[in-house]
C-alpha cells in the first residue's frame, strides 16, 4: 500500500526571521502542500518583550500568497513577568480582536508551554484572560493551544538529549508540573466548554489514548494535531490497536501539522511528511527518529480528513484577506522593537509596497 500523497495542508508551522518567508514558499511548492499555516510565538523567552515580529511576517506571506497561506496570531507581551498592571496594559481580547480584524485566521498560544508559563506568571485560568475567551468562544475563532510537553522532560533519567539542550527540561523544581499545567486548562474548558481549540502534539496524550477519546467526548469543538511531538509516533505503535481505533473514530477530529521550522529541528522535511502521511495510510513498519514505526492503515477517505478537510473545516475554507490599512498601522507600532536588523529591513521594504 503507497503513502497518502494529496491533498495536503501543513496545519502548523513556524517563520522566525525574514529568511523563514522564502524558506517556506519554497517549501510548499517543493513538497505540493494546497496551504500552510504559520502559527506565531511572541513569547518564545524574555528578550520578546513587545515582539511582534512573527505576527508581521506573517501577515507579510499572507499578502504575498492570499490563497495559499493561513495564520494564527500570537498574543505580545509588554514585560515578564506578566504583572497586575493598570487596566489596558495586556488587553488580551483587544489583541486578538486586532489581529482577527487584521486577517488572522485564528489564535496561536504558546502560553501553557512550561517554559512560557514560568516566564509569564500567567495561569491560562487567571481573570485577565477571561475576556480574551469569551471572545474566542463567542465568535468561535480559531485557537490553537500548545500545553505541557511529553512527561519524560521532567524527569532527569528520561529527558532526551535535545530537552536539555533546547531548555525544555523541567525537574529541577522550578516549573509547574505537567499535571498542574493540565488542571489549569481543564478550568479553562470547565468555564469555556465551546471554545474551538486544536491541542498541538495530540496533547501529549499519546501515551494515554484512553484520556484523548476522554476529551474528544465531552468538549465537541476540541481538536487535536499530530505534530510531532516525535515519541508519539513511538506511543502510537506501543498502542497501536488503540490508536488505529482512536484515530478511525475521530479522524474528523484530527488534523495534520508538521512543526516545521527552516533549520529542519524535527527531521528533514520529504522524510518526516512522509513518515507521518505513511504512519495514516499504511500498515507498514519501518524506522525514523531513532525507533520503529507501524502504520494504522487508515482509509484514503479519514486521510484526505486529517491531511487536508478537517484543518479547512476548523479555520475556513479559504485564507482571510490582510487589511494592508491596518498592517501598515501595527508595523508603525513594532518596527521599531525588532530586534533583527535583516528582518526590520525586509519589513520596511515591504511596508513600501502596502
């Protein structure tokens, strides 16, 4: 049995500088996706105080292919620690109003992430984050929600090489545990049962399948992406009956997204789309990321759903337009605070041409 081949839609990718925007225009041409989706990180560490970069090249690759690129906005952050501060500092509803009428298709957060949430002090349920719900809930807007990381990263024995280099490990006692982060969303969804959220990594829940069917039960307007997350893929096949039946039953609930970034962090681009597209339509076993891998063999019909249909069905059909007007009005605001000279001048030159 061949892999499943098209149509295709990469639901989660990242553009930091200006040399992400050729990167991924080229690379949705090479690789034959329909669309991408770039989901923007305004709050990858502390030096993003008032760092609006990737939601400004974002709406940059959206004006330069109005069909074919999707975004999701990311909340920018004036300081960190997030403090009580006067009334309107944050404003977390007035962002995300912004860049929905700017023509974000959606919200990205990064905010239940370990290393954000102790960077910002902020529980995903604190007060100052109501309104910012409400409205996403209200007018059913696209969110999607990085939350926790797999389990072994706080655990010394079993963090992988990378968690340490990268700062993702979590157990020297100074980050939530994966646990608390949890119950924190669950308060979330407990007040905000209707929002339309997509949970990245298949919310770290591949080792706990029965705790995804859970969720997918009780909250109908919950996605989960198979982004990797690598040791998913391990998971799924240590569980591969369940798995094969979770991803049947709900393949109207999952949508495909490849994390991908221009240094190639989780593996090169042909081997891992073809290594989750093959995981989908086969039944083979074969090896990537260091472990064997068995494929679910799913239908070409729950595969066209999860590669393509469900990301359409759960933003839109096709792309919002930019309101060049009002990008021209949020560059005049955060030009001057990007930190990358080649990305400010690739800014201003484009600025020139709204």
């Amino acid at each position: 049995m061949s892999a499943y081949k098209k149509p295709i839609i990469d639901g989660h990718l990242h553009v930091y500088t200006n040399k992400c925007v050729e990167y991924f225009f080229e690379y949705k041409e090479k690789y034959g996706f329909d669309a991408i989706c770039v989901a923007c990180l305004c709050n990858l560490d502390t030096s993003m105080e008032n760092d609006a970069t990737q939601n400004i090249l974002a709406a940059i690759m959206k004006c330069i292919d109005p069909k074919g690129v999707y975004a999701l906005g990311g909340l920018v952050y004036p300081e960190f620690p997030v403090t009580k501060a006067p009334e309107g500092t944050y404003d977390f509803e007035a962002q995300a109003r912004e860049l929905i009428e700017m023509g974000f298709d959606g919200i990205k957060m990064l905010e239940n992430k370990p290393t954000t949430r102790k960077m910002t002090a902020l529980s995903t349920c604190d007060p100052m984050l109501d309104g910012f719900y409400k409205y996403l809930e209200e007018e059913q807007i696209a969110v999607i929600s990085h939350v926790a990381d797999p389990e072994t990263f706080w655990d010394h024995d079993l963090a992988p090489e990378f968690s340490h280099v990268e700062g993702w490990f979590y157990g020297d006692g100074t980050f939530l545990t994966k646990e608390e982060i949890y119950e924190e969303v669950r308060q979330t969804l407990v007040k905000y049962p209707n929002l339309k959220i997509t949970f990245p990594h298949f919310f770290f829940l591949s080792d706990y399948l029965d705790e995804a069917k859970k969720l997918f039960d009780k909250y109908p307007n919950l996605k989960l992406d198979i982004t990797p997350g690598r040791e998913m893929y391990d998971n799924f096949t240590r569980h591969h009956e369940k798995a094969k039946e979770i991803f049947s039953e709900y393949s109207g609930r999952i949508i495909l997204g490849t994390d991908m970034t221009s240094t190639h962090f989780q593996g090169e681009p042909g081997d891992m789309i073809d290594t989750i597209t093959r995981f989908l339509s086969t039944e083979d076993e074969f090896s990537y990321w260091d472990f064997d891998i068995k494929g679910i063999g799913l239908s070409e019909e729950k595969c066209k759903q999860i590669c393509h249909d469900n990301f359409l069905s759960n933003l839109s059909s096709t792309p919002k337009l930019i309101d060049k007007k009002m990008l021209k009005a949020y560059i005049d605001r955060f030009l001057p605070l990007v930190k990358n000279k080649e990305t400010a001048e690739f800014i201003a030159e484009f600025y020139k041409t709204l």
